[in-house]
C-alpha cells in the first residue's frame, strides 16, 4: 500500500493535475465566496455579540450556543431543501432573507435584533449543503475530488476576505460589519438571479419508483465508515479553536489574539495555494488512504506543539495540520458524490458541519481536564499520538483489505 501510493503521488506530480474546472463549477464557487463573505456575524460571533450588544459573560455564552445551534438546525433543513425545490429559488430565498435579517439586527430593539441574528444564522446552514450539491452536478466528468477542492478553496478565499476586511470593521464599529454582509448578501441575490446554475434533480421530478428505489438504497458502508473517519479528524482539528488560542497566550512570546488571528490568515492562505497541487498529488491514492493521512498530518501538525515554542516553528505546523484539513473535508464530500444515492445527498452533505461541531465539543470536554491535571505538552503530545496511531492504523487495514 504504501509503494503504490508513493509511486502514484510521483506519477501524480509529473503527469497529473486537477483538470480544468467547468464554467458553471466557476460559479458555483463565486456564489459560495459570496455566501461566506456574508457571514460575518458568525464568524466573528463571540466578538460580534459582545461589542454589538454589549452581552454580560453568561448572556454572551447562551446567545452564541443559540448561533451554533440554529445553524446545525438550518443545515439539517437544507439538506432536504435541495431536493424539494430548484437551486435558484433556495438561493434567492436564503440570500433574500440573509439580507432581511441582517437589516433588522440594527433595529435599536434588542429582543428583535437578537432574533434577526439567530434568523441570519438558521439562513446561513440552509444553504451549505446547496453547493456541495451543485458541486456534485457541475463538476467536470470523473473530476469530483479536483472539484470538491476547488470548493472548499472558494470558501476559504470567502473567508480570508472576510477575515482581514470583516476584522477592520468590527474594529471600528459593529454596525459596519453588519451593513457590510448586508451588502453582500444584495450582490448575492441579484448574482443568484442572473447566473446560469446547475440543475440540482427534485423529488418531485423524479418517478414514484425511482424515487423509492433511490430511498430504499442504504448507504453504503464505506460512506458510514468515511463518516466515522471523519469525525476523528474533526476531533483533531477542534484543537485550533480551543487549545491553541489558549497555548499561545500561556507562550508568552506575543499578543495571543492578534498571533491567533495571523495564524487563521496563514491557514486560510495556504488552503488558497495548496489546495490544487495537493489534491494533484493524493487523488491517485483512494479516499479513505488520503483521510488516514490527514490524521497523521494533524496528529504531526499538533503534536509537535509539545515540542516547539517559536514563532516560526509553530507557523510552520500551521501547514502541516492545514494539509490534514485541505484532505480531509475533500475526499469525505467527494465520497458522498460518488457513492452516495443522489436523493441522500443533500442530507450527507448537511451532515458534515454537524459531525464537525459535534467532534470539537468532544474535543473541548476531553482537553479541559487534561489542560487542568496534565498541561499543556502532555495534551499536545496525547491528541498527536493519537492522530498517529489512528492514521497509520487505518492505512494498515486498508493494506490489509486490498491483500485479501
């Protein structure tokens, strides 16, 4: 196993590259920057609360679980919205009603307002799982990785955008921020009017019996295993929000926020410029070989932090544990694209930002006793282990599977 995948990493490098994206895979990634632009509020949502309403500690706790869970809520709608009604009408709805609701949070009324943002939030997870869908429809033929990476660098772009642009508003004023997603949520509406988008199958188009053939398909057990695989990583990956943001302060050797904040605009830039040639190296090895090497990358990437306490050091697992995350949500939504049942898409793909939180409040509830009795390089070194062993356990048994 591995000298096939070494060999095809080479092979990848030298004859091999992620095909030319269609026109429509284009703007399906326009439209998702868009949509990530606009979501400023969540990004920024502890931050934003707390300036904008001027919450108490507590207050500002329970309204950002309520964020987080009228999210996860709206994404579980939306993977059943796609195959309800056309992608162009769920598109205009949601960036309709982001712009709505953005407008009312700055009513000086402050149950209203609240709600309009925990409105917003519902909105923003309606839409997710549509352009994982729209993905799947308009990726070039036998190219659903190359395209399910260049989805996830047009988020990343978003997000980068909107962290440097949306971090210099909040700065200034609260309001600027929200009249500025506010403004990207018209270019979204009328960018959802005018562009030519994928045609995404409904249920009420399909035939009786091939709507409940396609139901009564189970979901293949790779998917299932797939699925479990990647909520090890999305455990791993919880580290960055809550460990990390901590260890850097406890360093000492600068501002924790503003360290964090260069750090999330590393990682956001090396997902812009490595996303392409990394998918080019891994797509010749099969999926659920590149998910265990991204739990090696993110038990390297964080496990090290035991060992390292520069700047430039820690920056430099930035890219290592980025590598895990650039693998990881590609090839487990380009499973769902291609082994999935087209109708059970919609809410695989929903189910994804639901794995991922509930993977890092299982990595919250494990690190904070161990910070407490173990501190923080035994934690470090505890998860990176773990991510080894997984990684290279799961590469083991996928040996052992292609020996039988």
């Amino acid at each position: 196993m591995a000298r096939h995948c070494a060999s095809a990493l080479m092979d990848s490098v030298v004859g091999h590259s992620i095909k030319r994206m269609t026109p429509m895979m284009h703007k399906v990634a326009l439209l998702k920057s868009l949509f990530v632009l606009t979501n400023g509020v969540g990004s920024f949502a502890a931050l934003f609360m707390s300036r904008h309403f001027a919450l108490a500690d507590a207050e500002l706790a329970t309204m950002v679980s309520l964020m987080i869970i009228s999210y996860l809520a709206g994404n579980l709608l939306g993977g059943q919205l796609p195959g309800r009604m056309g992608s162009r009408i769920l598109l205009l709805g949601c960036s309709s009603t982001a712009l709505l609701a953005l407008l009312g949070s700055l009513l000086p009324i402050l149950p209203i307002a609240m709600g309009m943002i925990l409105l917003f939030m519902f909105n923003a997870g309606a839409i997710t799982p549509l352009f994982s869908v729209m993905t799947a429809q308009a990726a070039p033929s036998g190219d659903q990785v190359g395209a399910f990476a260049y989805l996830h660098l047009a988020s990343n772009a978003g997000g980068v955008l909107l962290f440097v642009v949306g971090g210099v508003l909040l700065s200034l004023q609260s309001q600027y921020l929200l009249w500025f997603t506010a403004v990207i949520s018209l270019v979204c509406l009328v960018t959802s009017a005018v562009l030519t988008l994928p045609m995404v199958e409904s249920h009420l188009d399909t035939h009786k019996d091939a709507q409940f053939e396609s139901k009564s398909v189970p979901i293949p057990a790779v998917v299932i295993l797939a699925g479990v695989m990647f909520f090890v990583l999305s455990l791993l990956d919880g580290q960055r929000e809550y460990q990390f943001p901590l260890w850097l302060g406890a360093l000492g050797v600068g501002d924790a926020a503003h360290l964090f904040g260069v750090a999330g605009i590393v990682n956001g830039l090396l997902v812009i410029v490595l996303t392409r040639p990394l998918i080019a190296l891994s797509r010749r090895c099969s999926a659920m070989a590149n998910m265990a090497l991204a739990a090696i990358c993110y038990g390297i990437g964080f496990g090290a932090y035991a060992l390292l306490e520069t700047w430039p050091a820690i920056l430099l697992m930035v890219v290592v544990w980025t590598l895990g995350e650039i693998i990881g949500i590609t090839y487990m939504a380009t499973l769902i694209a291609q082994r999935a049942p087209r109708l059970q898409q919609g809410f695989l793909f929903s189910l994804i930002p639901v794995i991922q939180a509930a993977a890092r409040v299982l990595c919250v509830t494990l690190a904070v006793p161990m910070l407490d009795g173990l501190g923080f390089n035994v934690t470090w070194a505890s998860f990176g282990c773990a991510g080894v062993i997984f990684g290279v356990a799961c590469l083991f048994l996928q040996r052992a599977r292609l020996d039988q």
